[in-house]
C-alpha cells in the first residue's frame, strides 16, 4: 500500500515511490498478539529531497516537524495506535497528510500597524490626571 499515491490536496501529491514503510513490534494491550506480530508503523518520507512538494511548503513542514525529521531531512512518522497494521498504516499515512495540509496554509495577512485617535488619547490622559488628583487628596495636607 506504500506504492499507492497520497493525494493531500488539489495539485499536491506524493508519489508511492517517495512513502517507505516499515513494521516494528508495538507495546500496549493486545496480549500475545503485542509479542508475534508487527504491527506498529514507521512511515518515512524525504521531505528535503521530495520533487512533490514547493520550497515553502517544505520549509514550513520543516518547522512543523521538529524531532520527527532527521539531520538527512528525512521525516518519520510512527503509528501504533491501532492493533491492526492496516489500520496504523492508514494513521501514519493521515498523519503525514494532515502535517503536510498545516504546512501548505497561506501566510497569514500583514499586520496593519494603528494608532490610537487623537480623542481616546486625551480621553486617556485625562482619566489618568483624574486618578493622580484622587490619590494626591488621599495624602497628608500640606501646610499652607
């Protein structure tokens, strides 16, 4: 199932040929099925080198990654959710897709810089002046 396509969005799709799985021992419940079978998942993809994927989006999913990417630029995403291998397979596989959606989102807008009215910074001014009165009265009377 590795050889089949993962289709992540519109023009976006990694080859089979990019996707290697391989099948380790998973712990957690399952009794001896956990000791004899396989079914935990280690999908690997070469983000670095993958021909699929735009410079940004590979930058982004760089950030995204964090220790789940090798220094060779190789992501490893390991499932063993699931007791079945088919069905941790599917998760490892939904995994990358949902990691590489993240990383394909537009930038958000510019920040538009504003600046207060000319009103709400008198308004500010003079509440502060209203404050400062208040607890001058609260003081000592002076001597005059």
């Amino acid at each position: 199932m590795a050889s089949d396509p993962l289709p992540i969005k519109g023009s976006i799709v990694i080859a089979g040929w990019e996707l290697t799985e391989q099948f380790v021992l998973a712990g957690g419940p399952g009794g001896q099925n956990v000791n004899k079978v396989s079914t935990a998942v280690q999908l690997f993809f070469d983000l670095k080198n993958s021909p699929s994927l735009s410079d940004r989006i590979k930058a982004n999913a760089t950030k995204i990654a964090g220790r789940r990417l090798s220094k060779d630029g190789v992501l490893m995403i390991e499932a063993n959710r699931f007791r079945s291998q088919e069905r941790n397979r599917e998760d490892a596989r939904e995994r990358l897709k949902a990691l590489l959606l993240e990383a394909a989102e537009p930038p958000p807008p510019p920040r538009k810089k504003t600046r207060p009215s000319k009103g709400a910074v008198e308004r500010r001014l003079k509440a502060k002046a209203g404050r400062s009165d208040v607890k001058r009265m609260r003081g000592k009377p002076t001597s005059e």
